[in-house]
C-alpha cells in the first residue's frame, strides 16, 4: 500500500491517489465492515482531492464531504 501511495504522491496524481482512497474505504466497509477504517481513509480521500488540480474537483469535494459526513453518524449511532 506505501508503494501505491508513494508512487502517486511522486508522480502528483493527487486526483488519482484520491480515487484509491476512496476505493480501499469501500473494500474496508464491503469486506470487513470497518467503518471507522474506512471513515480515516475517506477523510484522506478529501485531503488529495483538495490538493489535485482536477476538472471535477468542486464535485468530487462535496461527493467526499457527503460521504465522509454520513460515515460520520453511523460510526457515532453504532458507538450509542
């Protein structure tokens, strides 16, 4: 996974690094049902979108934001 990262961060593909986030967030909830997991990846999803420079940005930002918001209250409802 350090070799993924670390190659995109190289190469500058933030947009693209920002896309594996979002994807190892779903394997974590699809696979292991890792909520929290996946809530830290999302929320770093959002950190390189915010860094890329990508057409869709402004769409991509409010997906995350939607995403990370609702992962939010069911991590909060399942700790209740």
């Amino acid at each position: 996974m350090k070799t993924i990262i670390n190659f995109y961060t190289k190469a500058k593909s933030y947009e693209s690094l920002s896309n594996f986030f979002n994807e190892c967030a779903q394997v974590e909830i699809d696979e292991f049902g890792a909520y929290e997991k996946a809530l830290e990846a999302m929320i770093e999803a959002k950190r390189q979108i915010d860094k890329s420079d990508a057409a869709n940005k402004q769409a991509k930002q409010n997906m995350l934001l939607t995403k990370i918001k609702y992962l939010e209250q069911f991590c909060e409802a399942r700790a209740a």
